[in-house]
C-alpha cells in the first residue's frame, strides 16, 4: 500500500480515537513529548499502561470475588487504574473508574462487577484501537513515509 | 539554594560559568507516571532517578547522603505503605534532608490535602497529570 494511503488510514484511525472520546488531550500532550531523541516514547507509554491496567484488572477481579469483600482494597487498584488512564489521556477508561470509585466508597458490589465489566470492555476496546495505531505508524515509517501531524 | 546539595561535577554555562548538575528523586507507585515526569525533567536536562515507593526513596536517599547530589524530591501523593505526605514528613523531620525541595502530585485536587502539604513543608503541589510547563516552571522557582 501506498504511504499516502497508510497515513490517510492513520489520520482515519486517530480522528476517530478523538472523536468517539477514546482518547482526550492528554494523548496528544505525549504525543508532543515525543522527539527524535525519543522517537518511540508513546508507544514505550502506553505499553507501560497496558501491562499496568491488566494487572490491576486482574487484582480487582480478585478482590470483588472474595467472600469478605474489601472495598477500601478495591478503591485503591481502581484509583491507580483512573490515574494512568488519564495520564496516557485514556478518556472512556478514565470516566468509568470514576463511577467505579463510586461505588467502591458505596460498598455497592453489584455496581462493583457492572463497572469491572464495562471498564474492561472499554480497556480491550482501546487496546486494540492503539495496536492498530501503532502497527500503522510501523508500517508508514518502513515504508519510508513520516507521521502526519495533527 | 544550599549549595551542599549540589554535586561537584558541573556542566559549562554559554557564559563560561560552571552549572552545577541538577538530580531530581522522582518516586510514584505508577510506572506510566515515572516514566512520564522522568521524560519532562529529562528534556529539562536534569539527571533523574525514580522509584516506586516512599521506602526505596528513604533508602536511596540514606545511601545518597554522603554525595549530597539530590536536588528536589518530586513525589506521588497517594502511594501504598507510606503516602507521599508520610515521605514529606519522614524528609522534613531529618536533620541532613530537611533542606532538599520536596514536591508533591496527585490525579485529585483537594485542597485540604494541598494545604496540609504545604504547611508541612513541600515547596508546591501539582495535579497530574503533569505539564511541561508544570516542569519547567517548577525548575525556573528552584533552580533558576
């Protein structure tokens, strides 16, 4: 394919990551920080953001599936999960740790595992969003072309 | 500044003058942020060091002692073990760190957390996530 065509398709993918609110200014804030004495800075990020995320939605489907349920436990994971999705500017993940958070100070469990399950789904969904991003952006650079800026 | 806290190797100014090398402690629990307030102190030109909790900092900074290199600590405010507040506390109350800068982050804006802070000693309080312009303001303050 064209490198014409693949940043156009990058262009497709990252609008559209902004205008369906996967993704807020904070993405574009590191998108900024990236450099040529840093060039692969997001990518090195968000991966940092993944492995963290799918640790801490493992421990919280461990804590909300024990028999005594600590929701004090519970709010810490979902607290870190909030914090760096808003860091990485991971804006649908972030709004449901908010709501999250609420219902762990609600000791509302059944809140607790509709919020587990919604903020997973978000994450899987924003995963495979930035994957794609990402395999494009490798794919324009080998084939020569350079990012768009936005 | 106490120049104490400085190291002895120094970088050259545009004018010719020796600029000692600025060491900043960053700790937080969360790697996404480590790596994201090393970056912006890095593109500053600071030598950071980072680690994941207020107890690796305390060690650090006892091993540290003797070299008198660490310049500012810039901490996460909500940490497991010892919150960032109990490190400020724990810096504060020493006889041979009390005089090194200490910063404090947090994701949440609550301003009695902010003043409790502040009254304690830390030299001001950022809302992560953070801005270059939080760095580089931060540094102009301290540093400049």
């Amino acid at each position: 394919m064209a490198v014409f065509q693949l940043q156009q398709q990058w262009v497709d993918l990252i609008s559209a990551l902004f205008r369906e609110e996967f993704l807020d200014s904070q993405f574009t804030q590191l998108q900024q920080l990236q450099d040529e004495s840093n060039p692969d800075f997001v990518v090195e990020v968000v991966t940092l953001f993944f492995e963290d995320s799918e640790r801490l939605l493992n421990d919280l489907c461990s804590t909300l599936h024990q028999r005594v349920v600590d929701f004090k436990k519970a709010d810490a994971h979902v607290h870190q999960l909030k914090g760096s999705s808003a860091s990485i500017g991971a804006q649908r993940v972030k709004n449901v740790c908010v709501s999250f958070r609420n219902c762990c100070e609600e000791g509302n469990l059944e809140g607790c595992l509709a919020c587990l399950q919604q903020v997973k789904h978000e994450y899987t969904l924003l995963k495979s969003k930035l994957e794609a991003l990402f395999a494009l952006e490798q794919q324009i650079v080998a084939a020569g072309g350079s990012l768009p800026t936005m | 500044m106490c120049c104490s806290r400085l190291l002895s190797s120094a970088s050259m100014s545009a004018a010719g003058e020796e600029l000692p090398e600025t060491h900043v402690l960053a700790v937080d629990d969360s790697s996404v942020d480590r790596a994201l307030v090393a970056h912006l102190l890095r593109r500053s030109k600071y030598r950071v060091t980072t680690v994941d909790s207020g107890r690796k900092a305390l060690e650090l900074l006892g091993v540290m002692l003797q070299e008198r290199n660490v310049s500012m600590i810039i901490t996460d405010f909500w940490m497991p073990e010892m919150t960032g507040f109990e490190l400020l506390k724990e810096i504060k109350g020493s006889t041979e760190l009390k005089e090194i800068p200490v910063v404090i982050m947090s994701s949440e804006n609550v301003p009695n957390r902010i003043s409790r802070c502040l009254e304690e000693g830390a030299e001001d309080f950022l809302i992560k996530p953070l801005q270059p312009s939080d760095v580089s303001r931060l540094c102009n303050r301290l540093f400049r």
